[in-house]
C-alpha cells in the first residue's frame, strides 16, 4: 500500500510544480474565456487529488462531475481538429471512470484514473502547442492562491 500512497503523493506535488508554473493560454481564442476555463479545470483536478490524498470518495466524485461538465459545455473554443475534439471527448470520458470509481470506492482505481486524466492534459497541451501552434509555449508564472 505504501508504494500506492507514495505514488498519490507524488501525483499531487507534481500537480503543484505544475501550477506553479502555470499554464500557457490558447492563442486564438480571447484570453480571459480560455484562463477562465483552464482556471476551472485546474481546479477541478486539484480538488480531485485533494480528495484521493485525503480518501474523500465524495469530493473526488464531485470533481469529476465539475470537470465532465466543463467538457460538456459549449464554452470551448473549437479548432476543427479531429485530434483536439478527441482529447476533449477523452477527458469527458475519464472524468465520468473517475466520478465511477469514486462512488465505488475504489482509491486505487479512481488513482490511476486521475493520472490517466492528468496525461491526457498533457497530451492535449503537447497537441495544441507543438501540432496546431495554438498555445504560447512560455509559461506564463504566478503564484499559487
């Protein structure tokens, strides 16, 4: 169990680093929207880990349907990108596995669900800046609230 705990503890201190550094905004959509919903979304993957590390199966449920509601949404800026619109549909998906898992109380499962979700924002920002060149590749810094 402890190799698990350990890798939950780390999860969340990476997730730290990286909102320290912060994350670059989207180039062609207005950048108060787009902050705004990275913000949201940053926030609902911090109470997700904040209930994994705490073992509260209800806030981790509770993050999970914020972020699948934010996926839901029409806030989103479009790109036309079959790529970017498969990485949203994924972190629908994985939000929903997540918010399962939780109501399951599987800590274990609803884990490895939130690293799934974390590499899948990775992935996708990876996409945006480096394929459709999209996002500003310069962190933008601030300090963590």
């Amino acid at each position: 169990m402890r190799p698990f705990l350990l890798a939950v503890a780390l999860s969340a201190l990476g997730f730290g680093v990286y909102l320290a550094a912060g994350e670059a905004p989207l180039k062609s959509a207005p950048r108060d929207q787009t902050a705004i919903m990275m913000q949201a979304k940053l926030k609902g993957l911090h109470a997700m880990a904040e209930g994994l590390v705490r073992k509260d199966f209800s806030g981790i449920e509770q993050a999970g349907e914020a972020l699948a509601a934010l996926c839901a949404g029409d806030d989103w800026q479009h790109h036309g990108d079959p790529v970017y619109e498969d990485y949203r549909d994924q972190l629908r998906r994985s939000a929903l596995k997540v918010m399962e898992l939780a109501r399951a109380q599987n800590l274990e499962g609803a884990t490895y669900g939130y690293m799934g979700l974390m590499s899948s924002c990775v992935d996708c920002h990876t996409h945006c800046r480096d394929v459709l060149k999209i996002a500003e590749t310069a962190p933008v810094l601030r300090p963590i609230p």
